[in-house]
C-alpha cells in the first residue's frame, strides 16, 4: 500500500511516494518550467514508473496546492502560476493515472495534516501557518484536517489583522499577508530606507528578498527588526483569532521567511503573549514546523490515506 503525494509550490513542484508507516521510498523535486502542466506531467512519469512504483501499486494521491482552490470541481488557480487559472489539478492528474483516486487540499492545510501525522503536534487542534510569498495555513481538529465546504478553510493571510491598508492580490484591503509576507515585508522594510548592507558578496546578484531582511534583522539592523516586529504583531492578531475560534493548543509555522527562526519567532511569541488574553488562548504554543519541506507531502500523504 503506497501513495503519491504531489505539493505543488508557487516555484517548485515535489513528488514523493510514502508508505502508512510514514516511510519515503522515492522523493523528486523539480522547479516550475515555463509550462506547468509539462512540469506536473515530467514529475508524475518520472516517479511512477514500472519496477520503483507501478501505477497498480498506487492506491491513492493526495495534493497539496498553494491556494485558492476549489476542492468540489477539483480545480486551482495558485497565486503564483498565472498559466494555471482554474486550471482541472484533478482531472489532470486522474487522467496520468487511471483509476487511482485524488485527493486535493491546500498547502497550509496539508502542512498542518503532516506536522500532525509525523510531526511532535498530534493532540488536541493544531494551527499551521505558512509565511512565505504569501501566507497560508490550515488546522487539524481531532485528526481530521478541516477543509470547509469549497476546500479553502485555513486561509489566514486573509484576515484583516495589523494596521495595514494596503491591497491585497486577494482583491480585499489590509489582509496580514500585506504586512507579514515576505515580499510585504521586504516592501515596507525598503519604503522605510532599508538598505541592504549584509556582506555584498554573499549576495551580489541576488534579488532583495526576505532572507536578506532576516539577515538584517538578525544583524539587528533597526529598520529590518521593525519590518519582522510588524509582521510578527499581524501574524499573532491573525493567530489569536483563528485561536480563539477554534480552541487552538498549537501553532506550527512553516514556509520560506520561517526559516528566519528566532528573528521572526521571537517577536510572534512575545507578541502572542501580550496579545493573550483568556486563559485558553495563553496556554497556546508557537513551534517552527519540525517537517520543514516534507510537511505538505507528508500532509498530502496522509490525505490519500483516507484522513480527511
Ligand atoms: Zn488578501
């Protein structure tokens, strides 16, 4: 019994097929060429082939996606791949592999279902938050990911939390992932006279992106620090909310400016506590995701295996 979890990222696509026990037994990742579709369809031949995994041996897929979805038509349109608007994920991947049935979600929810499954966060609900290009998240409510009936449950970085005002790509106004992605944040930080002045070497020739900002932060560059302070203060607004709803006992952050560590970590965990008023919300714990890359495919995993 295996299945094939696909987790299709804004830049990269990865495939990976596990066993019930959690074991990986092959793992591909690939970078988005000009023509998705190609990219999915090299991915997919390239990690089933007959002797390594047949189409027989596969009794499920499951997909984690950047969002918007719409789980009901089975169709996608990521914020990140213009080429894919509305774009059939399931029809298309059905029809790679015949009679194996798929199972779509959201990244940020199938991160929150493999830090659940394989990660130290299996009790009581669970709140994954990615921050990244942009912001997504899911929860996990007694073992069961909750999807919501269009299949877009858990899509934090639309809250309106933070004094921002901006618009969002989403088409709605002050949203967290305009202050707390990382583009936002590399945006404020550079409106606000941030001028790069980590070791040029290292970074000649690289666009300014959020790494260089934690590297900033970390080197305790004010105008860096205040960048991560803000999102930090947004993210913990957003937190506490989602929190507050659903009786939340962990966060576990993922994605790409995660990888800051403590220099976003720090100042969302203070800012949770301030922020933390009834006892239940302050018993809540923030941990960086345990899983790193291979929670959304171990998430996507645990779906075709019947979790949802
Ligand atoms: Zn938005």
């Amino acid at each position: 019994m295996t299945v094939l979890a696909i987790d299709i990222g804004g830049t990269r696509f990865a495939a990976a097929t596990i066993e019930p026990a959690g074991v990986i037994t092959a793992r591909l990742e690939m970078p988005v060429g000009p023509d998705p579709t190609a990219t999915l369809k090299d991915l997919v031949a390239r990690i089933v082939v007959p002797g390594l995994i047949s189409e027989e041996g596969l009794t499920g897929v499951g997909i984690g996606v950047t969002g918007p979805l719409d789980a009901v038509s089975g169709t996608v349109s990521p914020a990140g791949i213009q080429a894919w608007r509305d774009f059939p994920l399931v029809k298309t991947v059905a029809g790679l592999l015949p009679g194996v049935p798929v199972h779509l979600a959201g990244e940020g929810q199938m991160m929150a279902l493999g830090e659940w499954w394989r990660g130290p966060f299996s009790e009581g609900a669970l709140l994954g938050v990615v921050v990244s290009s942009g912001i997504g998240g899911g929860l996990v409510i007694e073992g069961r990911p909750h999807l919501g009936p269009s299949g877009n449950a858990g899509h934090i970085g639309h809250i309106r939390a933070g004094e921002g005002w901006e618009s969002c790509r989403c088409g709605a106004v002050g949203c967290v992932e305009t202050i707390a992605s990382g583009p936002s944040m590399v945006r404020w930080a550079l409106a606000n006279g941030w001028q790069q002045v980590v070791e040029p070497t290292f970074w000649a020739g690289r666009p300014v992106d959020a790494r260089a900002l934690a590297a900033d932060a970390k080197r305790g560059v004010p105008v860096a620090v205040e960048a991560f302070d803000r999102a930090a203060l947004a993210l913990a607004t957003a937190i506490l909310t989602a929190a507050a709803l659903f009786d939340v006992d962990n966060v576990v952050i993922g994605g790409g400016v995660a990888a800051a560590g403590s220099t976003l970590l720090n100042p969302l965990r203070q800012a949770v506590a301030d922020q933390a008023g009834l006892g239940f919300l302050r018993r809540l714990r923030v941990a960086p995701t345990t899983l790193r890359r291979d929670a959304v495919l171990f998430g996507a995993a645990a779906l075709a295996f019947g979790c949802e």
